[in-house]
C-alpha cells in the first residue's frame, strides 16, 4: 500500500504511519497513539496524534475539495507545494511557521509540529482576545518573505527555477482566480450572500470600474512573478496564544506580486473590524485595537522591509552600483502598497460574495444585522479598488475604516 495514495482515518492512522521515525520519536510506538481528526478548513484532513505527554500534527490532501466534495477535484499536489514553502518560509523567517517533521508525496501528507495552546487568530478575534505581538509578527513575516523570495535578494537563475517549479499549483491559482478576482463580480453558481446584501450586490456587479479593477488586480497576480507568496494569509492561516503568533498552510504558495500577502491580511483585519459590533456589546475598545494591529504591521512591514533594501540587497534589482538611495526604495514600497490595496479589496468583496466566507460574518445570525456590517465593508472595498490612489498609506486606510464603520 506504499506507492498507493489513500486518504487517512484515525484508525488507518497508526498502521499506516506507526513506523515512522518522526512520529515514533516524538510520540512514542503506535500502541500508545491517540488520534483525531480536527480539520476543519476548506480543503484538507488535519489529524492530531497524541501519545506520550506529546503530539504531532498529520496534514493530508484530499483529492478534492473538501468544502464541496468529490464533484470538485483538486490535485494532491498541493501538499507538495506546501512543504517547499513551508521550507522557505521557515528559511526566511526562522520560528514562524510549525517545524516539518515529515513529507510523504506520494500520500499528500506532512507531518509537523502540533502547535499548542494556539488556535485560529480569527476565533480569537471573534472572541474578542487581542494578541501581544502580532502585527509585529505578521508585518515581519510579509515584509521577510516578500524580500527574500525576490529578485532583489535570490540569485536571478535560482529565483526563475523556483518560479517555474511553483507555475504548477495551477489548480490552487485557479481557486483564487476564480473565486477572489471574478465570481464576485458576476452570477456564478457558487456564489452565496445574505438575501438583505442584493440591492449592493446587484449595483457592485453593475459597476463596470469595479470589475475592471478586479480584472486588472488579476493581471497582477498572474502575471507578476515577484516573489514566493503564502497565497492564502488569513485570519484562519494564523494560529495564535495570547503572546505568541505562528503562520500556516501556504498551499497556496506561488510566484506573485509582494504587495499580495499583506493586502489579503490587511482586509481579514478590517473583516474583523466592520464585524465586532456583532459580536459584542461595547465594541469600540476591540476595534480600535484592530485598527491598531493595521497600522503597526503596515509600520513594522515597511521598516523591516526598508532593513533589507539598506543591509541585504544582492539580487538584480536595485544592484549598489547604479546608487539607488531613498527614493528609490519610496517608488517601490509605494508600488508593493497600491498592489496591496487593490488584493484587499478584493478579498473584502469575495469573503462576503463568493464562495468561501468567513467566520467573522457568517456566524452572525441576524442577517439584517450582518447583511449591515458586509455592507460597510464591501463599500470600502470597492473604495479601495477603485480609487487605490487615494489611499497612500496605513493612516488613510485606517481613516477609511473609521469613515465606514461610521455609515
Ligand atoms: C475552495 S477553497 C476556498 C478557499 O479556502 C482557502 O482557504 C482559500 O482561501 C480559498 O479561496
Ligand atoms: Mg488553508
């Protein structure tokens, strides 16, 4: 059954995989093996194995999509790209993302480092918890990984070999390109939104600047091959204690522009935000925090990126000896900023329109309510898309926020 792919069960588990080295070494012989499955995102199975006062995750593909079913095939390869990012990642921003213990290509699975006592950022948002340190992290983490994957930092052979390995998570592209630049944007068969939401819908999608500012946000991300992206940095991609912030699942992983990561994780944010009147009673004090964590990754992305232009530039681009200084590094922080808030607005637009919504809205059960709150945010969205220009940086972006939230 070796060359064999098969999905895992918790009682397939220990048969299958109780040889293993890196699971035996950690957890103990297979006997002792507790195992659940825990998955509970849109694609994959995610088993904890426990045994011996320790655990382990077992991440595997399923050859479909597990949100909808086998009538939506996804290929396993995924599991393939998400260990050489989760690889680089790791290289790039050491501690931030769990410890690979294992990789099984053939069976489109990884086993890694059981992260705990975290959980899902976005619960804790929704919950009303703050994180010490995250903007910190995450600005960090976009500003490292957007850098380092680039032609400002890789050897230019080594960077257009990687592009080209990465070119063929075709199949997860194609989820994003379908679902976040386009079916938001028109009928499409598995778009869904709250009924009270159809008087905005139906003018979003009648207005030709918007659809047209999604399509050119699209150009982008197919064809601006600038660095490695995680492709999918939400709220839920982050796990989290009260102190500590980890980064997750870039099965999404492809060659795209550096303003992608940050845009997509900046509007997860601003979800967060336009839903916590929802959530509680006396919102103000987390949505200002939320505010807060906006405009300190924004800060720690563009002085950790700054760091890296000034101490470690040894790609093609920008090279010392054609004297490049400050205001070069302005041009190209101001490109990597417009591209990220055209990708915010987007995912705005396509966590309320589309297929995949998020927890923020969704569990909202008064739709009048909820279908207000979307409101908020798809108008800033389509302020974002259409009118990037306006927005120069993270206080004018957070002066929008206030100016939405305020409708
Ligand atoms: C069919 S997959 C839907 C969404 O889930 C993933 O986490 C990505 O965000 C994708 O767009
Ligand atoms: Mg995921």
């Amino acid at each position: 059954h070796d060359d064999r792919y098969e999905a895992l069960t918790p009682e397939l588990l220990p048969e299958r995989l109780g040889a293993l080295d890196a699971l035996t070494s950690r957890v103990g012989s297979a006997e002792g093996w507790q195992v659940e499955e825990v998955g509970d995102g849109n694609l994959n199975l995610v088993f904890i194995v426990r045994g011996q006062g320790a655990a382990v995750v077992v991440k595997q593909a399923l050859p479909y999509v597990r949100l909808v079913g086998d009538s939506w095939p996804l290929p396993l390869t995924r599991a393939f790209f998400e260990h050489e990012a989760l690889v680089r990642q790791a290289a790039r921003d050491p501690g931030r993302v769990p410890e690979v213990l294992h990789f099984d290509r053939t069976q489109a699975l990884i086993v890694m480092e059981f992260l705990s006592p975290h959980v899902i950022l976005r619960g804790k948002l929704i919950a009303g918890e703050r994180v010490e340190g995250v903007a910190e992290a995450l600005g960090r983490f976009c500003a490292r990984t957007a850098f380092y994957g680039s032609d400002l930092s890789m050897n230019a052979e080594n960077k257009k070999a990687d592009a080209t390995l990465f070119l063929d998570n075709v199949a997860l592209c194609d989820i994003t390109e379908q679902l976040v630049f386009t079916d938001p944007y028109c009928k499409a068969e598995r778009n869904h939104h709250t009924p009270e939401l159809a008087p905005i819908v139906a003018s979003l999608r009648a207005d030709e600047a918007v659809r047209d500012a999604a399509q050119f946000m699209l150009i982008r991300f197919t064809a601006g091959p600038e660095t490695l992206c995680h492709g999918d940095l939400h709220t839920g991609s982050i796990m989290c204690t009260d102190t500590e912030t980890r980064v997750i699942d870039p099965e999404f992983g492809f060659y795209g522009p550096m303003g992608f990561d940050l845009g997509m994780l900046l509007a997860n944010f601003l979800m967060a935000y336009f839903s916590q009147p929802a959530h509680r009673d006396s919102p103000d004090e987390m949505q200002d925090w939320l505010l807060s964590v906006v405009m300190e990754t924004c800060a720690t992305f563009e002085n950790e990126f700054a760091r890296l232009w000034t101490e470690e530039r040894t790609g093609i681009l920008f090279p010392a000896r054609l004297g490049h200084g400050e205001a070069a590094l302005r041009r190209l922080m101001a490109h990597i900023w417009n591209d990220a808030m055209g990708f915010c607005g987007c995912e705005m637009h396509r966590r309320c329109l589309s297929l995949a919504h998020n927890a923020d809205f969704e569990t909202i059960s008064d739709t009048g309510l909820r279908a207000r709150l979307e409101a908020r945010n798809l108008e800033m969205g389509r302020q974002l898309l259409v009118a990037r220009g306006q927005v120069p940086d993270a206080s004018a972006l957070v002066a929008l926020a206030h100016e939405y939230n305020g409708k």
